[in-house]
C-alpha cells in the first residue's frame, strides 16, 4: 500500500492568484498553483492547480491534482486527479487517473508505472507524446 503523503505547510510553495512566473520552476516539495506558469513545472512532491491556476508547459510531479488548466503534456508518476473544473490540453502518462465529471481532456493518456530510465528521459525534456510513440 502507498504511503500518504501528508505535506508540511511550511514547505508548500505558493503561486499565489495574481502571480506569473516564466520558466522552468522546479522544487523538491509540494506546489501549489492558484497563479500562472508560463513554463514547465517539475514537482517532487504533489502539485495543486486550483481552479484559476494555469500552467502553459510540460508538468512533472509525483501526485498531482488538477482543478484550473494545463496546456501542455503531464508525466504524473502516481496518482492524477482531473477536477470537475480542469481542462487539460496534452497527453497524459501517469500511474493512476481520476477525472471527475465536467472536467475537459484532449490529448492521449498513458497508465502505468515508468521505468527509472525512461521517468529520467521524461523530466529531462522529451515529451509524454514521443515516449508514448516511442513505446509503441
């Protein structure tokens, strides 16, 4: 049985609404989203888009749960949870997928534990899309 990941509050980090950051944001914890990414966010710990955040890149984490919008792939190694409210635009590969009624996907999904090798080549650039056809 998985572990729970219960976070410590002081070591969430916060886009707070209002707030832009364009880039690559990487952290070895928690993030939580309620601002924008114009960028790709690599996560250790457990991501939160709430429902005004966005991300316009590649997301990279280890749980994630989703209620705003993400414009681009997502590699989610264990559990990833779509909101009644999210709207995700790229391909998914992840552990395990929850989508709730009413929230919006358009892309291909993938599930299933990675492999280290190919988990590395993922958070090191290459798309969930070419690792999916590449795998087939």
């Amino acid at each position: 049985m998985a572990k729970s990941h219960t976070p410590d509050p002081t070591t969430i980090n916060l886009i707070g609404e209002g707030s832009e950051v364009e880039g690559t944001f990487k952290c070895t914890n928690d993030v939580r989203v309620n601002g924008r990414i114009k960028g790709d966010l690599q996560a250790e710990g457990k991501v939160i888009v709430a429902e005004k955040g966005v991300i316009e890149g590649k997301l990279v984490a280890r749980a994630a749960d989703v209620a705003g919008r993400i414009d681009g792939d997502l590699l989610v190694e264990d559990r990833l949870v779509l909101k009644g409210t999210a709207h995700v635009d790229g391909s998914i590969r992840t552990g395990r997928l929850v989508v709730e009624e009413g929230a919006k996907f358009e892309g291909s999904c993938t599930m299933g534990r990675l492999d280290p090798a190919r988990k590395a080549a993922l958070k090191n650039g290459q798309s969930a899309a070419r690792e999916v056809a590449l795998k087939n």
